[in-house]
C-alpha cells in the first residue's frame, strides 16, 4: 500500500475524526498530501475556474510522481512568524454537492484522462451539508499526464507541482510500462487450543498485479527483528512455484520458481507464515515486508502489533470473540 493510499483509506474509514487527526497534528502538505480551499467554500453553482485548476494540475502532478490525495475544506498557509505550515478547517458548504462536480470534472482536466482517480466525501458531524471532499490520485501507469488547465506536465515537488523538465518528460514517454505488484493478506481465526499455552495468529500472503503489464518471478522478504524463531514459521500452499527460505539472520524469503509470472489482475497466494504468541509473556510482533517483481521497484510493507494490541488479541479469544478478520485488527500498523 502506498503512503498515498495508506492516507486515502485512513480518510475513508476515519473521515472526520481522521482528517482532525491530521489537521490537529500539524500534518504539513508533502509529496502526498495537499490542502485546498474552495472559493466560496464550494457554493457556486458550477466547479469554480480555481478549484478546476487545482484539480488539474493535481492529477497531473500526483500521477506523474508518487500519488496523492487532495483535500478540500482545509486551508494551508505557511506562519510567516515560524515558517511553520498550519492548517485551517474551512467545510465546503455542501460536500455532496462538491464531490459531484469533482466528479464529473476528472475526466475533462487532463490529457489523457486519469482512469484511477477516486473521490469521496463526508460531512462534518452534526453540521450535514458541511464537510469535506477526499480525492485520491494514483501514480499513473499509462504514461505521464498533462493537466489541460495549464498545458504543461506536473510533477509534485516538496508541497507544491512544479513543471517536468525536457529530458525528464522525455524519459517518461519513452519508459515502458511496468508492473505493479502489491500485496494481500487472508486471515485465518487465531485460536488457543492449536498450540497449548500460545496464542496462534495465522495469515497468508498474496501477491497482485495492480499493472497493465505481466510481473515476472514474484518475491517477498520479511525481515522479524527479535521475535523467536521458533515460533514463527512459513510454508507455501505451492510448493513447486514458491520456495521458502530461513536463513542465520531473523528473516525469510519466498522466491517464485523461474519463469514465472504474475499476469495483469492476477494474484497468487505465495506463504502463510503461522506465529505462536506465549500467553504468559505476550510480546510485540513486527515485521517488515519487501514485496517485488523483476524489472519494477520493490514495494515495502510493515504488519505491527504492540503488546498491548496482543493482550487484547488474547482477551478476546479467550472470550470466544476473535473472528478471522480480526487478524488484521490485530496488526493495526498494516
């Protein structure tokens, strides 16, 4: 999951009390996030000449980087005393309203039109109409993008889109597109009775090509930290496709056989790493995930639970009340 996406579903499942966290701690616009403020806070009746714009150029920007989101309703100007980047709620006046001029805005900003662009919106508690419109632009993976309000390619540089330069933009149209690999997980119920006196939690791994072009030989690689060995383990349902290796240091690989390849929308499910947590001293469990195919970045991922978060894991199968999705409850910082 990228930071941009990490933001976006943060947003979308937090709204409000998400964006406060935000704004309340000083989340300074970055390479992945921007403030905007509607003229008018959203009112006129069509998509104002500046929000258009904006828009515009940040699709084009956030796509020919990294990805981003904008939000509109907050207003981020920097303190001229300090320097410092403070952020401002502004709720657009109705933030349904907004979202369905964004909406139909996309399609129109840019050349060619972004076909991974989403948008949503949600209202300021107790204040409906007011609120808040969340848009979330993905890296582009059809090429660079140009914003039809400027006529120039952006590219998101600091907390601001800056133009691409020649040799750069250049560089883009001639790069061939590449795969885009990222990762799943399948939870399995975390039980008591597997292994007397533990807690075990077991989840699968799945590996997806969210890119327009085949992957080829998938792998994964976790480094463990200081958690005991022994009581992690890792296996493949696919033994003849994905070979599982432990080495001297605490970490593991999954290495998928020669030649293979992990077409466009496929996923395949590589491991299932099983970890027994002692009852009688719970302990924090990390690790820290490389996910890649050759010829594309590798991706990395993080899946984390306090000791906190694991007693509370324990509390809750003892009562009878841990479901299989609460797995990934358990890990909160995947």
């Amino acid at each position: 999951m990228s930071r941009a996406h990490e933001l976006f579903e943060r947003l979308r499942e937090g709204r409000c009390a998400a964006l406060d966290s935000l704004v309340a701690d000083r989340e300074p616009e970055s390479l992945f996030l921007d403030f905007k403020r509607s003229p008018q806070d959203g009112a006129a009746k069509n998509l104002a000449p500046e929000d258009n714009k904006n828009l515009s150029k940040a699709i084009s920007g956030f796509a020919n980087s990294s990805g981003g989101i904008v939000v509109w309703g907050v207003d981020c100007r920097r303190d001229g005393s300090t320097g410092s980047e403070v952020a401002e709620k502004h709720p657009l006046l109705d933030a349904a309203g907004f979202n369905t001029k964004i909406q139909a805005a996309v399609s129109r900003t840019t050349i060619p039109p972004h076909p991974g662009v989403q948008v949503l919106s949600f209202d300021e508690p107790g204040q409906s109409p007011l609120g808040y419109v969340v848009v979330y632009i993905p890296q582009s993976l059809i090429g660079p993008i140009r914003s039809l309000a400027t006529n120039h390619y952006h590219v998101r540089a600091g907390s601001d889109f800056g133009l691409v330069p020649h040799d750069v933009l250049a560089g883009m149209f001639g790069r061939p597109p590449q795969p885009n690999a990222d990762l799943n997980l399948i939870s399995h119920p975390a039980r008591l009775d597997s292994n007397p006196g533990h807690l075990t939690v077991a989840f699968g791994f799945v590996a997806v090509n969210l890119g327009a072009v085949v992957g080829e030989r998938p792998y994964l690689s976790a480094f463990i930290g200081d958690f005991p060995h022994k009581l992690l383990q890792v296996q493949s349902p696919d033994r003849q496709t994905f070979s599982v290796r432990r080495g001297p240091l605490p970490s593991f690989s999954v290495v998928s056989s020669d030649g293979f390849l992990l077409t466009p929308g496929a996923t395949e499910h590589m491991c299932d790493v099983v970890i027994d947590v002692p009852v009688a001293s719970p302990r924090p469990i990390r690790l820290e995930c490389t996910l890649g195919v050759l010829g594309a970045p590798p991706k990395r991922f993080t899946l984390a639970a306090s000791e906190a978060s694991v007693r509370a894991g324990i509390a809750r199968a003892r009562g009878g009340h841990f479901p299989s999705s609460d797995v990934v409850a358990l890990l909160p910082d995947w």
